[in-house]
C-alpha cells in the first residue's frame, strides 16, 4: 500500500505555511534561483525565460517569443514537467521542494531520490518509492539527496561555467531544508 506525505510524515504537511500551496512554495523558490531570460551560448538548454527552455515551453505548447514567456505560462509548464511528472504532492513538502528545484535544474532526480531513500534504483518514481522517501527521515533524504546532486553536477563538463551558481544554489536548498 502507497503511503501519502500526510500518512508518512504529518508534521511536514504544515511546512511552507497556510497562504501557500507547497507546489507554489517550491515555485516561488525555484523562480528566485533561475530568475528571467537568459541565453547563454555556454548553457546547453538555450533560450530560458524563468528557466524554462524554449524547447520545453514549445512541447507545450508556447509559440511566442521567449523573452515574453508570461510568468503563468512558466507556472503552469512547471507545475506539469516538474511537479506532478515527480508526483511531489505525495511526498513530504521538505523533500518535494528539492525534487522539484532538482527537476527543474536537470538531472537524473528519480534515481537520486532511490539512493538517498534506499529504494530499489530503477529509475521510476513509483508507489515503492514514494513510500521509501516518505519513511525516511526528511533531514537525511534532503542532505543525501543534494549530496548526489552535487556529485552529478561537478561531473558535468559545463562546470567550469555553471559551478559556482549551481554551488549557491545547493547551500541555498541546505538552508532552506534545514530552516524548518
């Protein structure tokens, strides 16, 4: 049987306060780190508006320009790529705000999350898991979790660009999971 967030860990239900969805929470959050357009030729993904690739919002169905992505339209592409494709409601919002930021940054998030939990690693986010992340003790699946992530991003060999900001990025996702 699938254990929800709120069966697994109660007290994390409350985590991102009451005037906030944890999906909008996690948006608002990831928003902040990407920030507006950007094209960097260094960055493989191209064109980005609030850090969604041109070649996302068009599988999405957006046809305007990048520069004028209107910040619903990222919201709603988001929300679908990166939050429910990882089913984070289901899991502990402490844990489903760095999926989510994970996901949206790039990487392989499923099977970091096998790792950090103990699961079996095969690369699906299914029931088995959703439960594995859920009866870990949150602290721990944030610290194992960003700590596979970063492993993955110093192999990149676009580090030497990107690293210092995806470095601040993760010590910006270890104080948050540790703010609460």
């Amino acid at each position: 049987m699938e254990l929800t967030a709120a069966q697994a860990i109660p007290r994390w239900l409350s985590f991102f306060g009451v005037d906030m969805t944890p999906f909008e929470q996690a948006f608002e959050n990831t928003i902040g780190l990407e920030g507006g357009f950007v094209d960097n030729p260094a960055d493989p993904g191209g064109a980005t508006m609030y850090g969604i690739t041109e070649r996302v919002a068009r599988a999405n169905g957006y046809t305007g320009d990048m520069h004028d992505l209107p910040l619903a339209t990222a919201q709603a592409i988001a929300k679908a790529e990166y939050w429910d494709k990882y089913q984070c409601d289901k899991l502990v919002p402490l844990v489903a705000v760095q999926v989510f930021d994970a996901a949206y940054n790039g990487g392989d998030v499923v099977r970091w999350l096998q790792q950090a939990s103990g699961a079996v690693v095969d690369g699906v986010i299914g029931p088995k898991t959703i439960t594995a992340v859920n009866l870990t003790n949150p602290y721990v699946m944030v610290m194992r979790f960003l700590a596979l992530r970063l492993e993955y991003l110093t192999n990149l060999p676009i580090w030497g660009n990107f690293g210092k900001g995806w470095s601040r990025r993760i010590a910006h996702n270890l104080q948050l999971g540790a703010s609460k």
